[in-house]
C-alpha cells in the first residue's frame, strides 16, 4: 500500500499522462463555463476529487494548464456565473482588466485553498 506522498507522486504522475494525451479539440468539448470539467479529469484519471483539490501539484499544473488554453483561445474566458464574488474593484475596471484581475485572483485563491489543506 503506498503512503500518502507516494499516492499524491501517482495521482500527479497520471495527471500529466492525461494532460499530454489530449487534443486542443478534446479540451474545447469538455469545457464548462470556461474552465476544464473536473468530473471529466476524474473519470479519465481514475482518482477521487480530493486528488484535484489537496494535492497541490495537481492544482497547480491544472491552472496552469487552464490559463495556457484560456490564452490560446482553446477555453472561453471563465463565465460569469462562475464569478459570482466579483469584488468592487474588478466590477468598477474595465473589461479587459476585469478578466486578468479576475484569472489572477482566481489563481491566488486555488493556491491559498491548496495551501491550506497541505498545512
């Protein structure tokens, strides 16, 4: 039985196969509101949610993988449903600073989730 860290090196390492595998077309069919359906990621990956939202490296390499297609144009920009807590400020900016505001706040907060779940 693998301990934690080596379980987390695994999901990581299945991650990255399934990243390289895919086509800019097959990102585009499983894209929800701008961003990558999780549920699709953790059917072909074959692990549980909480691989996506406490290993840190998994995250990591998903935004990033997320903002390469965003600027790209493979993904649409992030809905604004998913947007809901816009703050003062990004709703008062323009549009364009609106939508960079908004993906690096976006990132900032996965990584604050990530990082408090490794503590």
């Amino acid at each position: 039985m693998a301990n934690g860290q080596q379980l987390a090196e695994q999901n990581f390492q299945k991650f990255l196969k399934w990243r390289d595998g895919k086509t800019d077309d097959y990102f585009r069919r499983i894209e929800r509101r701008g961003i990558i359906n999780r549920t699709e990621i953790l059917k072909e990956c074959g692990f549980s949610r909480s691989a996506l939202t406490q290993n840190p490296r998994i995250l990591n390499a998903l935004v990033d993988l997320e903002a390469s297609l965003r600027g790209r144009g493979i993904l649409s920009e992030v809905s604004s449903q998913s947007n809901s807590g816009a703050t003062r400020a990004q709703k008062e900016c323009p549009k364009s600073q609106k939508t960079s505001q908004f993906k690096n706040d976006l990132v900032l907060e996965m990584r604050r989730c990530v990082k408090k779940t490794s503590n």
